[in-house]
C-alpha cells in the first residue's frame, strides 16, 4: 500500500530518492518524505502530507548538503490518519536512526507499550514508529560505544541490531533504514511485502518495484521473504533474518523507463489502453503451438499430462482479476470442464470443500494482492495445485504458486486496470487452449482453428482502438450523467461488470454490472428516462434475448449504447451503436471491453477525475 526507496552512491540522494518515490506514487499518494546523511554525518529529514511535487518543492528550499546514502517512502495510510507526522521516514528518540516501510506490523500495540514503558517517546499514530524504538533498544543492548568506535567498526553492530530487531517483527513489511553514525550502509529486509535491489556502478538502489530505479539500472535482484540486505556503494550482501548469507541471482528487467513513462498520452490509463494488442501479442508469443503439448512446461511447469489430471478449475482473484477469473469460468465450461471463480475475500471457506483434483487459477497484476494471496495459501493448505497469472515478475504470488505464467504486459502504472486485464484474458485463452487439446477437446483441426482465431486478436484490437475517437463523442454525450447501466450475457456478462467497475473506479459515479436476463426480476426499476446504459451484444447464441432486454430497457426510457459487430448490428436496435471488427463468440470478450475502457475514460476526462491515481485507490492492495 506504499511505495519505498533508497540509495547509496554518487548521485545527489535526495534527487535520486524523490525521482523514485514519483514513479511509485501509484502505490500510495498520500503523505511522503525522505531522509538522508548529510557530509556531517547528521540526519536530514523532510516530510509532507501530500504528493511527491509537495516535497520536492520542500527539499528544494532547504536542500541537503553531502549526502550520499538514504532512505524516501510515499504513504498509503493503514494506521494513522494521512499526516505529517504520520509520514515516513520515523526515526528513533536520538533522531539518529531512520526507517521507512511498507505493511502492517501486527504486533506493533505490544511493542510499543513496552517501548512506551522503558521511556520511548512516539511522535505518530503509525505501527512504523515502533522499529526505530525498537532499533534503539537493540542498539543500546549491545552496548554501542557510538562516539568512540569509527563507522566501519559500527558496521557489524548496525547489521546486528537490526537483524535482531527485524526478528522481533510479526506482519508484514518491505523496510529499510540508515544510522547517521554508519552512512556506509542502507539495511533492508523483506516479509509479505515486495522488495527489489538495482546494482548500480558504485551505486545501489532499494525499492517496492522496479520502476523506482529503472532509469539508473535494469539489473535487480528481488529479496524473498525472511531475508534482508546490506546495501554498500560498491555491492550488496543477503542474509537470511537469521544472520545467514544467502546467494541470490540478478535479473535484467527488459522494461525501461520510457515504457513506464506516459508516450505522448495524456494519462496512463489511456496509453495503457493502446498497449493492449502488444499485451496480448506479447503474452502468446512462443507458448501458443502446438496447441496441447509440451509447450508451457519449461516455464510454467505445466505439462499437457498435468492438464490431463486435473477436471476441476478454481479461478481466485479480485476486481478486475476477478473479472477475467469469470470469463475463465465461461471458457473452461465451454469446454466441458467444471469451473468456478470466486473473489478471493470470500473463497477462505471453500478452500476445504474443493475437489481433489482441482486446479486453482490465481490471477492477479501486482502478484501481491492481500486477498488473494491468503485465499491462496488457504487453497495450498487445503492440498490444491495452483497456477498463478500475474503480471509482476518476482512477487510474492510467483513464489508460493506450483506453477507461474507471466502475463508480459509491461509496467501498468494507471490504478485502473487494462491491458493486465488483456493480458490476464490472453494468458487464460492460452491455458484453456492448451488444456482442451490436450485433454483431446479439441481435434488437431479445431485446436488448429482455435489457435488461428486466437493469434488474430492482437490485430482485432488494434482495428477495435482505432475507434477510440467515436466512443469518445459517445461518453462525452454522457459526461454529466451520475447512474450508468452496464448489461451482457454468458461470456460477456463479465464484460458488463468490467465496464461498470472502470467507469465506477475513475469517474466515480454509480455504476452497476448486470446479466441482462436479471434486469426483470428487479434491477429493471431503476432505469430512468435518459439513463445511460451500455449493452454488450456481439454476434452469438445470446443475441435474440439480448435483442429483446435492449427493448425492454428502452422501453422504460434508457439511452442504450450498444456494443455490436456488423452482424448483430443488424438485429439490435439502439440508440448508439459502436461495432466493433467480427470475432469468433468465445474470443469477443478481448474485444468488447476494449470500448467500455475507453468509455470509462472520457467520462472520467470530461468530469476531470484524476483518471491514473483516482481518490480512495491503490495499485496494489496489500493488506486485507
Ligand atoms: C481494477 O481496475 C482495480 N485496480 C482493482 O480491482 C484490481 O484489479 C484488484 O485490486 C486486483 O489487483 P491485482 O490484479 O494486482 O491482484
């Protein structure tokens, strides 16, 4: 729910710290801060109760001299209220020992009262506080001599203290934290919450992601959980909390920083939106033929024998995730396998009740995503394989998966989920592909069939965003409405609650997302003369009844926009129409959410909503 950084090297600290915490506002924007060591070895510290310009500006008033190692973090509040002081980085009661973190300290109440007891004095609400008190103490037990000893001598104590301290914590935390008295060296350790190192040339970089640091290196290494860091200019140690050193393996992030960077749009979202066909292309490159072979068990471990044993799918997932988890669910039955997708917060109990042979999909962007996460380990608990999408290399979720395929979408920076979404669809088409082949589903002619209506859909999406400027005049039509409608069937009813989540979560109206069959048995009464809603109705066995839900809905007076192609265009009748290229029924939902995105977006440009960090929202939502 935060984003944290750190640096040690040549470059100018506070510069390096705050050009990061910019690139990880999308995590949380509501308070920030940095703190440093400046040339006399004392701490400089500035923090703000607001966005990372704020601070910026703050920094350039009173700029610190000399440093070359510290620590930077932007805030998304879980205790305490978005506050100055609640802002990060804390330090300890010397002033001398600073932290900055990402989690939730669980037992951070008992701490505190014992730290309380023994004389600390806190200045925040935060459970964050509490490790530099508690750092102060293990400084103090180890009896540091600070004045006489020189700062390399401090090394051993400074890596000790914390090591015991981090020991004490339960719950989970990204941290890293600087001693004034031993500049040399940046701390880090990681538990349930991400963490990433980029190796520079006499310089290091610490951060939640790597779009923090990418424009210095794309060389990084992810810590796993339970193990920490000592970060030098000239190199970097890991160790287990326990003190043991452990070897880790650096990886080259392909993204760079102007694929993290807005490429001429005006948001994000909006540049995100029309990276959707790469995202798809990019996604089944190389993994889709021959369909039903070997061809996603070198990297996902996921062999067409695999596929045979399990008749059973479990999508988990939340939001958006959840969303494609539904189009899953419709994929995998129209296949002719049992298939169920819940939201994640609401699966725990079911984990018990699964089927032996039951194959979990766990979707999710950040990887790191709290819900799903927890539902997760309660479905491994309960004996169940699972197969984790996600669009993040290293998370948390690729490592307690039994099997990983990465959607290869690029950084999404804008809160509000797209072209994951694509990708997470892509990478579901090809899992399901692969397992009606190989469970003999599909014949060599229809998998082939199959495979060719999938590989055309990076260029059906292409053809489907050049119409970007007609749904534009469409929800201008409607910028000022505050009800919007959204209704579909079978395997685009999950379209229809897509639509309604993006233009709820950026425009913030109400939405809402319905199977068209319910409108009768209640929802039907809301609709008032003039109210907007969007019907997904492409060709296929669900159009005559969709058909005739759009006439019962226009009967009562709703302004329907209709989703069509030119086949079901001829059948619908509606007020608006966006008709979208021909796709095969299965395949339409890559196609059809793509206007309800881009819908979304122009309501949200034409209300000015801060359309890439809406208010109340995070990218990653990592606690439950
Ligand atoms: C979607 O636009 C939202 N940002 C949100 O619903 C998101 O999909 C959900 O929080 C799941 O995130 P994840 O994919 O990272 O797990």
């Amino acid at each position: 729910m935060c984003g944290i950084t750190g640096y040690i090297g040549d470059h100018k600290t506070t510069d390096v710290l705050i050009d990061g915490l910019r690139r990880l506002e999308y995590r949380g924007y509501d308070s920030c801060g940095v703190a440093v060591v400046d040339a006399k070895n004392e701490l400089y510290l500035r923090r703000v109760s607001g966005r990372v310009d704020a601070l910026d500006e703050l920094v350039a008033q009173d700029p610190a001299k000399g440093a070359n190692v510290g620590v930077g973090h932007t805030r998304w509040a879980t205790h305490g209220a978005p506050s100055e002081d609640n802002a990060h980085p804390h330090t300890d009661c010397s002033g001398r020992v600073v932290v900055v973190h990402n989690g939730i300290i669980e037992n951070y109440l008992d701490l505190k009262e014992k730290l309380l007891a023994s004389g600390h004095k806190f200045k925040s609400e935060t459970d964050t506080e509490v490790i530099a008190h508690l750092m102060e103490e293990k400084l103090k037990a180890l009896h540091v001599q600070e004045k006489a000893m020189r700062a390399d001598m401090l090394e051993p104590v400074f890596f000790e203290a914390f090591r015991k301290t981090v020991g004490d914590l339960k719950g989970s935390f990204a941290l890293s934290m600087v001693w004034a008295s031993c500049p040399a060296m940046v701390l880090t350790a990681r538990m349930h919450s991400p963490l990433v190192v980029g190796l520079g040339k006499g310089e290091n970089f610490i951060a939640s992601d790597v779009s923090a640091f990418l424009k210095y290196t794309k060389r990084v290494i992810f810590l796993n959980d339970g193990e920490m860091a000592a970060v030098k200019k000239d190199g970097i140690d890991f160790y287990t909390f326990q003190g043991k050193k452990v070897s880790k393996e650096a990886v080259t992030i392909q993204w760079d920083s102007t694929m993290a960077e807005k490429g001429g749009y005006k948001h994000f979202m909006l540049k995100e939106i029309h990276e959707q066909s790469e995202a798809v292309e990019n996604t089944l490159r190389g993994r889709l033929l021959p369909l039903g072979g070997d061809v996603l068990k070198a990297e996902t471990g996921l062999a067409a024998a695999a596929m045979k044993g399990f008749s059973n799918i479990q999508f988990i997932a939340c939001g958006t995730a959840y969303h494609a988890g539904l189009v899953g669910r419709g994929l995998f039955e129209n296949f002719g396998l049992r298939a169920s997708a819940d939201i994640a917060s609401e699966f725990t109990d079911r984990a018990k009740l699964m089927a032996k042979d039951t194959l979990v999909i766990a979707i999710s962007q950040s990887g790191e995503t709290a819900d799903t996460l927890f539902a997760v380990r309660e479905a491994r608990s309960a004996g169940a394989k699972v197969l984790a999408i996600t669009n993040t290399v290293g998370s948390t979720l690729t490592r307690e998966a039994d099997y990983v395929l990465q959607t290869h979408c690029g950084p999404e920076i804008g809160v509000a989920s797209t072209k994951a979404f694509l990708g997470q669809l892509a990478a579901i088409y090809l899992v399901a592909g692969h397992f009606a082949a190989a469970r003999g589903v599909l014949s060599a002619t229809d998998a082939r069939r199959y495979a060719e209506d999938l590989l055309k859909m990076p260029r059906l999406i292409e053809e489907t965003l050049e119409l970007e400027k007609d749904i534009a005049k469409v929800a201008e039509a409607f910028s000022h409405s505050e009800h919007f409608l959204f209704i579909s069937r079978h395997i685009n009813f999950p379209i229809a609650l897509e639509g309604a989540l993006k233009i709820k979560e950026i425009s913030y109206v109400h939405a809402e997302g319905y199977a068209a069959g319910e409108m009768k048995h209640g929802p039907i009464a809301i609709i008032y003369k003039g109210m907007p809603l969007l019907a997904v109705a492409p060709s296929g066995r669900a159009l005559e009844l969709m058909a005739g839900n759009i006439e019962e809905a226009k009967a009562r007076g709703a302004d329907v926009v209709a989703i069509v192609d030119a086949v079901s265009r001829k059948t619908v009748k509606a007020s608006r129409y966006i008709t979208l290229p021909q796709a095969g029924e299965l395949f339409t939902p890559m196609l059809t959410v793509i206007p309800l995105q881009i819908f979304a977006y122009y309501v949200a440009l034409a209300k000015k909503c801060d359309i890439d960090k809406p208010r109340n929202l995070a990218k990653s939502v990592t606690v439950r």
